[in-house]
C-alpha cells in the first residue's frame, strides 16, 4: 500500500481510477488517515476496510471495498475438521477413561477377593488342624484309652463346629444364606436376650436397655437377629476393655426420599430400628470407613474373623433393610441396624405348626437323594440308626425311577443342587407322582432354587448343611409329624 501522493510509497497502490475520482484517489493523504498508514492498520481492517473519501464539494463518496477472506477460510475449514473429528476424539477418550476406571475397578475387586480368600484359607487351615489333629489322635488311640478318645473327639468337633459358623457368617455376608422369616416383636426379643447378653459382656460392662413403647413389629429371621445384636455386642465389649456402658436401644422411625437417595438399596418408608451404643474407644474415619469389609478387624490376632460386622451388614440388606456406624475417638460407637415395618399377618412356621396333628406309622421309608457319596452315606447312615428303612439315589432321574417303582416312601430328602436335573424340578415331578409327600431339602448353598429374595419359598422345608445326627433326626420327625 503507498501514499496517494505521485511517488509516495506509503500509498495503497490497489487503488486506481480514472478521471477526477483517480485523481482524488491518486492526490489523497493516505499518511494522514485517522488510522494512520496503511502497514500500522489493524488485522481486522486488513481483510474488511472501507475507504470513505470526501470529494473537492464536500460530498461524500465510496470509492473502494476490499476483502480478504483468506484468514477467516482457513479458520472455518478448521472448524469444519474439528468438528468432523470431535465424536471420534470424544469417543477415543471416554473408552481410554472407561478403560482405566475399569481396570482400577478390577485392581480393586482382586485385592478385596485376595483378602477374603486369604482370611478364609488362614481360618480354615486352623479349623482343619483342630479337626484333623483330634480325628488323628482317636486313630492312633488304643481301645482302653476312652478319656483320650472322648477329649479328642470333642475337640474335633468343636473345630468343626467353628468352621460351620464360619462358613454361615461368609454365606450372610454374600447375601446367599437362606433366611427363615417370621414375625417378631424387637423389645420382646431384647428383653429375652439380657440374660445371654450380660454373660457375655461380664461385670465391668453396665447394660442398659432403653425400648420404646408401642414398637412396631417386623418380619426376619429370629436367629440372625439375635446373632446380630450378639455380635454387636462383643465387638462393644472388646471396645471397653477397661469397663463401660453398653445401651440397646429401639425406635420406630421413617427414611424418608432423601435418606434412600443416599443408597439404592433403601426404599423410603417405615422401619424399626435397634441401636447398639457403647462408651468405647470410637474408631478414627480411615478405620470407619472399612469396618464392613470382610476379615478387616482392629482386633488382636485370634481376637476375632473379621466377619461379625460384615455378617451383620449382609444380613440387613438380605432382609431389605440398612446398617449405619457412627462413631468418635474416644466418645464410643453406635451401631444402628434398621429393619422395614411388616403390616401384613404372621406367617411363622410356628403359627402354622402349633395347628399340625402329630401322628406316626410304623416302617416309615425315606429316599435320599444326594449325588455327593460321603455326604449320601452319612445321611442315610443316621436315617437307618433311627429305624427307617432307607432308599438311595445319585441324581434325579435315579430317584424318580425309584418312586415311579409304586413302593412305599413316606419322605424325600433331596439336596437342593444336584446334577442334571435340579432338587426343585426332581420335588415338582414327584409331587405330580405322588401328591402330599413329604419332603425335607437340605443344602450348603441355596442357590435360587428354593429361596427367592432372601426368603424361603412357601412350603418349603430346609436343613443346612453341615448337620448333625440330631437335627436331621429332629426336622425329619417334625415333617414327619405335622
């Protein structure tokens, strides 16, 4: 660009014309514009200006309009390329984020699974030593040594007895343990609980019981609440090793949409909950905010599993309900285990079971159906030694040739998984086969065959394995019976 003046550098040089207009374009003092020269005019008017001349008369005039879109085309072809590019870009990196979310989430899962398989391994492989070292000693005992024999069989089974509870607490906490659901009323149930609960907790530790009036009742399984307030309460215990206060406590209360918002397993509404406060240690929040994992304990090795709070917390959800902690150093904890109101009629097994008329005949038949052989053997071992005449069968179809034989069978024990054909289904065609016979499920693992949210099916009757001689003997001549 160059100056108007003839032989002025500075004059835009784009400009041209003929006559009396060239001449004022030519003659024009560019130098002087209010922009200043050209090379000192901004970016902006570099693409856009518009040259506004004033002629000798004064009139104004437009003598030029220059664009350049150079700048302004590159901008918006790489535009264009950005957002052809933006949904490939976007999804390159939320699959690069789920990715490492998701291997972070599996970093996570394997230490938790390593931590409770290794809790497992270490607290089975005592209770085996137990089991094995007394087992071996009655092997190696001679006849006439029957104090030795007594002692070590006892201590056999009381490993055996631990590892039981062990494998029922891990089975709560998974939330696959069946549950027996019954109407219960908490106050009565704590009231009968102190004399079990001062044993525990010893002289140094103060109970108070403070239960509210017109409690409203719930439905869950009797025993896995009494396990529950007992666990709480050892753990409360071993909390106030210098003495202490103890308090039960229980409220009818409502949770309400915000509440629930806060876990997706609580449904808003009413609830009856137990407190279990002690005037404890407390715990610091690091500690608080792994107390329901399981095998985690604060404890002194062979203290505790590890298992008693994280039973309880499966325990709750399985029962449709919510378990808080709150606690403070040195001010104690209180633990708060909320179970929904129940509204409808009492469908205890007990209600039911006071109505049976009890009656026995003689030559009762029993066919157990197991496919596991020592576990079959032993079964049917304690239903010959009680004077039944017993029948066996490995699978389903085996059993179900047996009751298509006509003869007499007066009870079916079935596990509930078996090969092939379920327990369920073998129970289903044999009750098509033999309308009104008695049938007594036994499992380790229910499954969802028989148990359905957490709950029994109706009708069903189960004894969990492991047993003794006298619950199989006890449930098969209450069925028996009724």
């Amino acid at each position: 660009m160059a100056a108007g003046r003839p032989g002025d550098e500075s004059a835009p040089q784009f400009l041209s014309g003929g006559g009396e207009l060239g001449k004022l374009i030519r003659e024009h003092d560019w130098a002087s514009t209010p922009l200043g020269p050209p090379r000192a005019w901004p970016q902006a008017l570099k693409t856009a200006m518009r040259i506004l001349l004033t002629s000798a008369e004064g009139a104004p005039c437009m003598v030029g309009a220059v664009m350049d879109f150079t700048e302004t085309a590159n901008a918006r072809r790489a535009l264009e390329e950005l957002n052809a590019t933006l949904e490939e870009r976007v999804e390159t990196e939320v699959a690069r984020r789920t990715r490492a979310e998701e291997a972070l989430r599996q970093a996570h899962k394997m230490d938790a699974v390593g931590q409770l398989t290794g809790g497992v391994a270490h607290d089975f492989n005592n209770l085996l030593t137990v089991i094995i070292g007394g087992l071996d000693t009655i092997r190696r005992c001679r006849p006439e040594e029957h104090q030795r024999i007594r002692r070590s069989a006892d201590l056999a089974l009381q490993g055996a007895q631990r590892a039981v509870n062990l494998t029922s607490r891990l089975l709560a906490f998974s939330r696959r343990q069946p549950l027996d659901p019954r109407r219960l009323e908490l106050n009565g149930l704590v009231r009968d609980m102190t004399e079990i609960l001062h044993r525990t907790l010893g002289e140094q530790i103060e109970l108070e019981c403070a239960l509210a009036p017109r409690l409203w009742r719930i439905e869950a399984d009797q025993n896995q609440v009494e396990s529950a307030i007992l666990n709480l309460a050892v753990n409360a215990r071993d909390a106030m090793p210098g003495g202490g206060k103890l308090t039960i406590g229980t409220a009818n209360t409502d949770l309400d949409a915000g509440y629930a918002a806060t876990d997706a397993e609580v449904a808003p509404g009413r609830y009856v909950a137990i407190s279990v406060s002690d005037t404890g240690q407390g715990m610091p929040a690091e500690t608080l905010a792994r107390v329901f994992e399981p095998f985690f304990t604060t404890k002194e090795i062979g203290r505790g599993t590890g298992l008693g709070l994280s039973m309880v917390y499966g325990f709750l959800k399985q029962s449709g309900g919510q378990v808080t902690i709150n606690s403070e150093v040195g001010q104690g904890t209180t633990v708060r285990m909320y179970f929904p109101r129940h509204f409808g009629p009492d469908a205890s097994r007990e209600a039911r079971n006071r109505h049976a008329t009890p009656g026995a005949s003689l030559a009762e038949v029993v066919l157990v159906v197991e496919d596991n052989d020592e576990v079959r053997a032993y079964g049917a071992s304690i239903f010959a030694e009680l004077g039944y005449e017993v029948l066996q069968a490995a699978d389903a179809d085996a059993a179900l040739a047996i009751l298509k034989g006509g003869g007499r069978i007066d009870l079916l024990f079935t596990d509930v998984v078996l090969p092939g054909k379920s327990g369920r289904v073998l129970v289903d065609e044999a009750s098509r086969l033999r309308p009104g016979l008695k049938v007594l499920y036994a499992t380790g693992y229910s499954r969802n065959a028989i148990v359905h949210h957490g709950r029994l099916d109706a009708g069903v009757n189960l004894i969990t394995k492991p047993f003794t001689f006298d619950q199989l003997a006890a449930r098969a001549r209450q069925l028996l019976d009724s």
